[in-house]
C-alpha cells in the first residue's frame, strides 16, 4: 500500500507541473507578448512624409515595420516604394474609433505586436486667421491631430506594456513651443500633444518611455498646403531626424520620458534623472 500511495503521489506531483509548465509557456506565448529578439516597430501615419522617411530608415536599421494610414493609395506607394519583406501595412482611420480598434485586432492577430510605436499622422488644418476658418475644417485638424493621436495610444496602451521596455514616440510641430499665426488648429494640437505625452510619462513612470519629436521643418506634401509661412532657406536635416528616432527606440535612452526634444538638442548626454524635471518641457517662463 505503501509503495502504491508513493507512486500515486509522484505522478500526480509530475502531472501537476506539467500543468504549471503548459500554463507559463501558454501565456508567454499569447500573440500579445513579444516574440523574442523581434525589433517591431508600428509607425501610425507612415506611408507618407516624415512617417514614411522614419519607416525606410528602420527597415535599413533591420527593424520590422508596420505601417498604418488613411490611404490605400498611400501604403500602395509605400509598400512599392520601401519594398521590404520585413514591412507591414494596414488601413486605419484614426478618428474612427472602430477602426482603430480593429487595428489592434489585427496586430494581435497577426503576432505584430510593437514594442515601439510612433503617431506622426497629422494634417495641417486651415491656413488663417481663427475667426475667417471654416470651423468644421478646424474642429477636423484638431480630431485628427490630437484625439486620433490619442485614441490610437488609448487603443494600443494595454498590449505595448506587455512587452519589454516599450517605447511611444509622438510629433510636436511648428506652433508647439511658440505662437504661430494663421495656424491655430494645427498648433494647439501639438502643444497638447506635448502635454499629453509628459502626463503619460508621469502615470506609467518606470513602466513607459514616452517622448515627443520637435523635427524641424521637412519638405513634405503637408507643405503642399501651406499658404501663409515661406518655405525655410534650408530644411531640416533627415540624418538628425534619424539619429534622434535611433536612440529614442534603442536601451540608450531608457528611463528618459515625457521630453519635448528638437532633433538638434544634446539628447545624448540626457540620464534618466531628466524626467520628472523641468527641463525640455512646457513651462511659464519669468
């Protein structure tokens, strides 16, 4: 009887770790962790502009990219014009709350989680004074450039801190850190995008590292829309654009979060005791 109980007790100890081991190995498998030694990145609003640029520039560096817009015709042309095996697509409206979700579906359904993500979708709104602006106009700038900014971070919250280190990496632009004229819609969507993000790293501290891009002036087609600022006498340098995007996804910038941060800024000599401070951030000045 004896020798009886003791081999019933060793079986079921073994069946009970099996069951303990399936149960790990099930979980760390879910399609919503990060599949090991995977650098993915997810660019919303990358099949055009400084999206697209940032996106040709990861695929060089061996990142994964995936890539969501608007457009069908715009990742038609990315995905012809960046031709990577390594380069994924998907249709998404950013005001569409739907569509946004739907978004999620798929990338979880497709093992395409990112442990990067990057919003620099935007349109520049109407050009002129506020009270001669067609409000509907306006009212659709600021829904794309700051609640569809923030409805795709909502969306994508719960599975980017599944995965190790994640990093979010959102666009300041002309008007965020100053006043600029006859383009109010675009402007305060970005200086809350500013906001935004530093409250984001204040909430996930230790957890998120959350930063915003000041990129300079880029040709892209949004210029195509301007018509009351004149095109710089220089544009922006790209290479600085890529480095800044390098180190902000890489370990080298671990623990540095909720920083508004030009792409000529010493960003390399920040530490993580920047965060939290007021340096490189919205402040009143005396």
């Amino acid at each position: 009887m004896t020798l009886l109980y003791k081999d019933f007790f060793h079986r079921w100890k073994t069946f009970l770790c099996s069951c303990a081991t399936w149960r790990v190995t099930r979980v760390k498998t879910h399609p919503a962790y990060p599949t090991p030694m995977t650098e993915r990145t997810l660019i919303v609003g990358g099949s055009t502009g400084i999206g697209k640029k940032i996106a040709a520039h990861l695929l060089t560096q061996g990142h994964e990219v995936i890539v969501a817009s608007l457009y069908e015709k715009d990742l038609d042309e990315a995905r012809k014009d960046l031709a990577s095996e390594k380069l994924h697509t998907f249709r998404c409206d950013i005001t569409d709350n739907d569509d946004v979700r739907l978004l999620v579906h798929q990338l979880i359904e497709h093992r395409l989680t990112p442990r990067t993500v990057i919003v620099s979708a935007a349109v520049l709104g109407p050009v002129g004074k506020f009270g001669d602006s067609e409000f509907g106009k306006w009212s659709k700038a600021v829904e794309i450039d700051l609640i569809g900014n923030a409805a795709v971070v909502h969306a994508l919250l719960p599975t980017l801190l599944l995965q190790e280190k994640p990093k979010l990496v959102l666009f300041g632009g002309g008007g965020a850190a100053y006043s600029r004229p006859m383009h109010t819609a675009y402007a305060a969507s970005k200086t809350a995008i500013v906001r935004f993000a530093e409250i984001l790293a204040d909430e996930y501290k230790g957890v998120l590292d959350v930063n915003v891009i000041a990129p300079g002036a880029h040709k892209t087609p949004m210029w195509n829309d301007e018509t009351h600022d004149k095109e710089p006498e220089k544009w922006a340098d790209d290479k600085l654009l890529f480095a800044l995007i390098d180190w902000l996804v890489s370990s080298a910038s671990d623990g540095v979060s909720g920083r508004f941060i030009h792409i000529e800024n010493e960003y390399r000599e920040f530490t993580p005791e920047i965060t939290g401070s007021d340096r490189y951030v919205l402040r009143r000045t005396k």
